[in-house]
C-alpha cells in the first residue's frame, strides 16, 4: 500500500507548467512544511515535503493555493531516478497529490499580510445572537429538560 496523508503550509506559491501536445496537461509543483511532532534541539521543527499535482488536481493548485496558506494532501510517494549531465545518479522522492483539501478558512488566511504566512490564525470573535447562538440561563434544573 501507497499512502500519504499530509497537512501543512505552503512553503512557497506553486509553480505550474503545461506539457506539450494536443490536449495539455498541467503540472503543479510545490512544497508542503509539515511541523514535526518531537522537535529536538539543533533540528528543523518542519520537514519540506515537495509535492506534484497532474491535470485538474494541477489546476486547482494553481487557481486556489498560495504561499502560508494552510492545506491538506492525499496522494502517494514516487521515487525516480536519473543520470545527470555529469552522469552522476539522481534521486528524487516526491507525493503524487490525489486529492487537495482547504485546512484553515479562508477568512482567516486572508487577514494575513504576505509576511505573516506562517503565523497561527488570528482569534475570532464570539458569535452574536443574530448567528443563530444565545446565552444559557444556568437557572435550568436537570428535571426541567425534556429528556
């Protein structure tokens, strides 16, 4: 079974290409910080996880995502080789994204400037009545409730 189920922030805006021929197909590249669960000290707290989207996948990416903006992925690892122009032997581990998610409103990530990409979402206010919410009388005895 291969299988990745990633959350984190965008590290950068995605780069998008199309390939060549009749049909063209986008290809949007980007790369996930994901926050380490243990930190220790001297390391990263973020693994950079570079990911890939094909077709419509491809563009939603590239139509909705943004540097700092909170996502999540599914999708699977690919490992590819190559020989490069030195013909030394190439190694590449990328997630093959299947399906995008939004994990923070877009409220939220919106009120932030460019410069703020990575900094926790600002606190909402308490709803207001008119939001369908209303105080609790605390007056109420267990036996007045229908149930």
């Amino acid at each position: 079974m291969n299988k990745v189920i990633l959350m984190g922030r965008l590290a950068r805006d995605p780069e998008v290409r199309y390939s060549q021929g009749a049909m063209p197909l986008a290809v949007a590249r980007f790369t996930l910080a994901v926050n380490r669960r243990f930190k220790r000290e001297g390391e990263p707290d973020a693994d950079f996880i570079n990911c890939v989207a094909f077709g419509k996948s491809g563009e939603f990416v590239e139509k909705f995502f943004r540097k700092g903006q909170m996502v999540s992925i599914v999708g699977r690892l690919q490992v590819r080789s190559w020989d490069d122009k030195d013909g030394s032997k190439r190694w590449s581990t990328d997630v093959v994204v299947e399906e995008t998610y939004f994990a923070e409103s877009k409220a939220s990530f919106e009120g932030r400037s460019a410069n703020e990409g990575y900094s926790a979402p600002q606190k909402q206010s308490a709803p207001s009545q008119a939001e369908g919410f209303y105080p609790i009388d605390e007056s109420i005895e267990d036996d007045d409730l229908p149930f």
